[in-house]
C-alpha cells in the first residue's frame, strides 16, 4: 500500500481514513489469493517469500511499544 499512496500519505491515511486502509488491505489479500489460486495449480513452487520493509529508507516504520 506504500507504493499506491507513499509512506507519508499512508501514514496520514491510516489515521484520517482507516476504513480505507482496512479496505485497501483486504483487496490486495484478495488478489494475492486469487492469483495463488491460478498459479499453484501449475507448479509447485521450492519456496514463497513474503517479506515487508520494515525500515523503510533511514528509519524504523513501526516503534517498539
């Protein structure tokens, strides 16, 4: 989602619009599955990797507590 609206516009909107995020979240959930749905049937693949940058560029995006 950080790509769709940057680091600050997601900032802002998960405390402006947090249905919107919650939404957003659940639509690429979605397409991520159905995608999965289309592929495995296939190949099986060695290994999946789903990983998040939680540092962003300088700078942790989530705090400790």
């Amino acid at each position: 989602m950080r790509e769709w609206c940057g680091f600050e516009g997601l900032c802002l909107m998960m405390i402006d619009q947090p249905d919107l995020v919650a939404e957003m979240a659940g639509f690429w959930m979605e397409f991520v599955s159905a995608m999965f749905e289309r592929i495995l049937p296939h190949v099986v693949p060695d290994v999946v990797v789903i990983n998040e940058d939680m540092a962003y560029k300088a700078k942790a995006m989530i705090s400790r507590r």
